[in-house]
C-alpha cells in the first residue's frame, strides 16, 4: 500500500476514507471528542455543527441550488442534491405555485403548506406540515 492511501485510513479501525480531514473526523469519534460543541451536544465536523446551527437556532443555511431554489448548510450537501436533478425528470408540480418536485409526498407537503394544513400527527398531540418535521419530533417524544 503507497503511504498517501495509508494517511487516509483510520489508525483504530482501518476505514478508508476520500480525505485526510475525514479521517480526523472519524478518529474524534473513537475517542468521543467532538471538538465542536452546541446545545450540550458534541459534533465532530464543522459540518454536522453548521448543519445543526441552521436547523435548530436558524442561521441562514448559504448554499442554494439554482434549479429549485431548495437551501443548504454546507457546499456537500447541495453538491449531493444536485445529483437529484440530474437523475429523476419533474414528475410533480404545485397547483398554487408551480413549483416543481420529484416525489409525489414532497409536493404534497408542500402544497399543505400553503393552506396550513398540518396533517403529519404524533399521538402526543403536536402536528406538523412537513412529515420530516414531524420524524424529528418523534425520534424526542415519548409518545
């Protein structure tokens, strides 16, 4: 094995990886330090914190794709979104603004989001307009 592969293997474990900070990521997670810190949490790369800080406290998320105008935290995150576009045509489109999907569920929820309708229901109570909100909620509930 050349020894530029080998810098790009975990030393603990053996996982290979694409880059060298990748593999840095990985090892803090064997030691159980996060050099990253938020809400009590620990997070070992800048991008699980950055995806965190535009999720939970809001910060504006500056990676937009040009097709559909959907936003991102991170540049790795819209660069795998694209890949969408690339591979499924527009097969769904929204009655009250035209805006186009590839699932029938996401126009769904988004067309729900115009009227308010929150249709995606947790046994305790709470509801939601986005399914995906509503996922988020339950993984923290105890219903």
């Amino acid at each position: 094995m050349d020894a530029e592969k080998a810098e790009k293997l975990c030393k603990i474990c053996g996982k290979s990886f694409r880059s060298i900070s990748a593999v840095y990521d990985h090892e803090r997670r064997h030691a159980k330090k996060g050099p990253y810190k938020c809400c009590r949490k620990v997070f070992f790369s800048k991008a699980n914190i950055k995806r965190h800080r535009c999720a939970v406290h809001g910060e504006e998320k500056t990676f937009a794709c040009e097709q559909c105008d959907k936003r991102f935290s991170i540049m790795a995150d819209l660069t795998r979104h694209l890949k969408i576009h690339e591979e499924h045509p527009v097969k769904f489109k929204c009655t009250v603004c035209g805006l186009e999907f590839k699932k029938a569920h996401d126009c769904g929820d988004h067309e729900a989001s115009h009227r308010g309708d929150k249709q995606h229901r947790c046994t305790c109570g709470k509801a939601y307009i986005h399914q995906t909100n509503l996922y988020r909620h339950k993984r923290k509930c105890n219903h």
